[in-house]
C-alpha cells in the first residue's frame, strides 16, 4: 500500500544514505510504502514494514498540467517561487 507521495524542492539537498535528505532533492518524487506513521494523519496505519523510493529526473502532470519534466519544476504558477529557490 501506498503511505505517501513526496515532491522534493530544496536546490541544496543531495542524494545519499540519509533518506531525510534525499527526499528534499529538487524535482525528485519519493514514494513510501507500507506503514504509515500517525503523524502523517493517514488511515492507512501500521504495516509489518515501510520503505522509501526515491525517483530522480521524474515528469509530473496534475489535472493534465506539466508541473515537472525531467526533474525540473515548468509550471507557469510556480516559476516566481522557483526563481526565488534556485
């Protein structure tokens, strides 16, 4: 089961062993499976294990907009919060 889907935005993040970091890589998608925390205020709840998979270089549509090619965020609305973070 899926427990969460996480779009990274931090420029300075880097991929490595620490998952906490390389889940804030920009334009990376992570995508957790199994357990899910009750921080996370799902209703999934606890599962025998949970991991983490990180996807670089990903293209993102919502609603049937390009919010991400390749790994770069494109939207039109989000290009003055790109320029400020990049």
């Amino acid at each position: 089961m899926t427990a969460h889907v996480t779009y990274g935005c931090h420029p300075n993040a880097r991929l490595s062993e620490n998952i906490v970091e390389s889940e804030r890589v920009w334009g990376a998608v992570v995508w957790g499976f199994g357990s899910q925390s009750s921080t996370f205020r799902g209703k999934l709840g606890l599962a025998s294990s949970h991991v983490d998979a990180v996807m670089l270089n990903s293209t993102i549509y919502g609603d049937g907009e390009l919010i991400v090619k390749n790994g770069e965020f494109v939207h039109r609305e989000l290009q003055d919060i790109i320029d400020k973070l990049r």
